[in-house]
C-alpha cells in the first residue's frame, strides 16, 4: 500500500471512530423521539395495546390515512389523556416536548400535558379524545 492510500485510508477510519464517539452525545441534544403507532380505524375508533405504556407514558398514535398523530399520554393516577396534536393556530403537526408539553415549529405556540396553550399566538386547547380500556387495549373513540 502506497503511504498516501495508507494515510487516506487511516483518516477515514478515524473520521467514523470520531463521529460514532459523539452521535450518542448529538442525539441526546434534541426532542425525545417518539416511535409513531399506525393503527386502523374501526367504528370510529383505534385501538393500541396497554403494554406500550409499561415502556413510556406517552404514546403517539397515527389513525391510518390521518395527516396528525395523537398523544395519548398515561398519566400519575393511571388515568389516560389523548390529544390531536394538531396546533390551533394554523393547523401545523405539533411535536412532544422535554418537559412534556407540545411545540408548534412554525409560529412557536406551546401547550401542557393536558392540551391548554401555554404560549401564543395559539388561543385554543387541543382537540381532546374520550378514551376507553379493557384488559389489553387502549381504545381511542374519534367521533364524540
Ligand atoms: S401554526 Fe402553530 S403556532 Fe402557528
């Protein structure tokens, strides 16, 4: 091997050494990702399995053929919220936040866990869904 290739060779290494140490540290800079769950709506209703949460108290569920998830989120007391995440101002997809709340990336309206606006220029709550459980699922009622 030519002492150039061997150089160009041995940077490159180092180059994907270098990045592998710091995408860990990259990574936990921004939002939490959240995996989305598409679920198929039957009788107006959607259904995710309770275990999920055993994981993480949020969960986002995408109905089949919708354009925004929903949130729904287990609370302290056991009890579930689930919240179009869809921003009342103009409409756009909003993302979960770290401190649990939701941001709108295009005009910056923020709400709580609960849906309420807890900065502008959005004024209204989210669109909140009645929930139901059995023993195994979590059942998300869209038309109430
Ligand atoms: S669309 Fe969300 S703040 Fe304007």
């Amino acid at each position: 091997m030519q002492r150039r290739a061997f150089l160009k060779s041995t940077c490159n290494v180092c180059m994907l050494l270098t990045a592998g140490a710091f995408l860990p540290t990259l990574s936990g800079c921004g939002p939490a990702a959240y995996k989305v769950i598409t679920s198929e709506i039957h009788d107006n209703q959607v259904e995710i399995p309770l275990a999920g949460f055993a994981q993480s108290p949020l969960q986002l569920v995408r109905p089949k053929g919708w354009m925004y998830s929903i949130a729904v989120r287990k609370k302290e007391d056991n009890t579930y919220t689930a919240l179009l995440l869809k921003c009342t101002h103009q409409d756009n997809q909003l993302t979960p936040t770290a401190n649990g709340g939701y941001s709108c990336s295009l005009h910056g309206s923020t709400f709580n866990t609960t849906g309420r606006v807890t900065k502008g220029p959005a004024e209204r709550p989210l669109k909140e869904y009645p929930i139901t459980t059995d023993t195994t699922n979590l059942i998300i009622h869209l038309k109430a």
